[in-house]
C-alpha cells in the first residue's frame, strides 16, 4: 500500500504526501467550508441562559464579567467535548491494536460508557480489523485519516466512530471521501481491484441511558455524498487559487 505520506500539519490540518510533492487538506477542513452557524447560535443562546442561571450570585454581584463568561461558556463546552471525542477515539485505536485500556479507564472514567457500547456493537458482528487510524489520499487533493476498516460478517466495511449527540448529514460525505480515497491507495499497483462493500456510522454515547448508534449507508448514497463533497474540494482549491 503506498499512502506515501511524511508530514502531518496539524495546527493546519493539512497532510504533505510525497508522491504528490504538495501539502493536501484534510477532509474535515474540506467539510468544515459548510456553514453551521444555524444549530450552534441556538445552542450557545441555550448554554448561555444555563451558565447565568447556575451562577446567581455573580450575576448580582458582578454583571458584566458574568454575562462574558455565559457568551463565551460555549466555547469552553465545546472544547470540552472535543477533548473527550479525541480520548474516545486514542481508547478505540488502544483498543483494536490489542494493546491495555484499562490506564485510561481509570484516568478518565467518562470513557467507560462509550467504550461499553463500543465492545456491545463489536459484539453484534463477526468483527475482524483490518485498518485502525489509517491515513489515506487521494489524487482529487484531500487527505485524511479514517478510524477503521474491518470485515463484519466477512465483508470489508469503513467505519467512523462519532461521540456526537445525533448522525449528522455531512458524516457521510466524510465516510464517502476516506472510501474513495481508501480504495485509491489500496489498489495501486493492484490488477485485482479491492472494493469497500459496506460504510456506516457508529455513534457512541456519553450519557448512561443512551445506547449506541449504528448507521449503513448503501453505496448510491456514497456516491452521491462524494459527488457533494467534491464540490468542496473544488470550492477549496478555488480560494486557494485566489
């Protein structure tokens, strides 16, 4: 397989492969062009009023700070969350790379539940890993690095591992570009094709009464994602052109 990649830019999410001689981004820079502000101003407003409501006595006593830290209470929630996705997924590679967990179990015991739900879903299926944060690119220009590929009940599947709240529409886009790319990169200088026959999403909760997630696409709808994504692409090399 030749990924073929040396340099990973992480403050700019770009990747630098060798075999193209040029820095490509990633796919989540490629999808973060899409414009969410719509679900995340309602949700600040809402973690706003929850952060002045907890805090009565400094609202009184110092109104102006108070009210600063509510408008920026977000920010910190969010990085946060972000934290704990990034643990989730250093447990899941630990994990699939047959290596000890039980460290980072007991120095964070948020990861208990979504690794629980984890070995549940793993449990449903005849699972055998293939790929465990694999980086791929592809000759479209975009990098990145999937969480998974495995057989399921013998058939070869990409998977993305998520600790959102919901499956949200642009994940699939992203599955949809790690396939292609995937498939680039492990058919170079193949004359038998190797095709990815099934993606999906697995959604794995923080919260004790949720349950996991797990989400198929089927291959028509990839398709059309990746259609969808590679406008991106060409948005993004476009304002780099500029």
């Amino acid at each position: 397989m030749q990924n073929k990649i040396t340099r990973i830019d992480k403050e700019e999410r770009t990747y630098f492969v060798d075999a193209l001689g040029m820095k490509l981004p990633s796919v989540t820079t490629i999808i973060g062009q899409l414009d969410k502000s719509g679900p995340l101003m309602g949700w600040a407003v809402k973690v706003m009023g929850e952060y002045l409501q907890a805090h009565p006595e400094e609202l009184k006593d110092n109104p102006a700070d108070t009210y600063k830290k509510a408008k920026g209470w977000y920010k910190e929630l969010s990085q946060q969350a972000m934290d704990l996705g990034s643990e989730i997924h250093n447990l899941l590679e630990v994990h699939l790379k047959e290596q000890k967990v039980e460290g980072l179990l007991e120095a964070n015991p948020l990861l208990n539940k979504p690794f629980e739900e984890f070995l549940a879903w793993k449990g449903t299926r005849k699972f055998e890993l293939v790929e465990s944060e694999h980086i791929v690119w592809s000759h479209l220009k975009y990098a990145g690095t999937l969480d998974c590929v495995a057989k399921l009940d013998g058939k070869l599947y990409l998977a993305d591992f998520k600790s959102s709240k919901a499956i949200y529409d642009d994940y699939l886009m992203q599955v949809a570009a790690y396939m292609k790319a995937y498939e680039e990169r492990i058919n170079d200088g193949h004359v038998i094709d190797r095709k990815v026959e099934g993606v999906g999403i697995l959604r794995l909760p923080k919260t004790e009464k949720d349950t996991f997630e797990w989400k198929e696409y089927t291959l028509t709808e990839v398709e059309d994602a990746f259609e969808s994504f590679m406008c991106l692409v060409s948005y993004w090399w476009s304002k780099k052109r500029s």
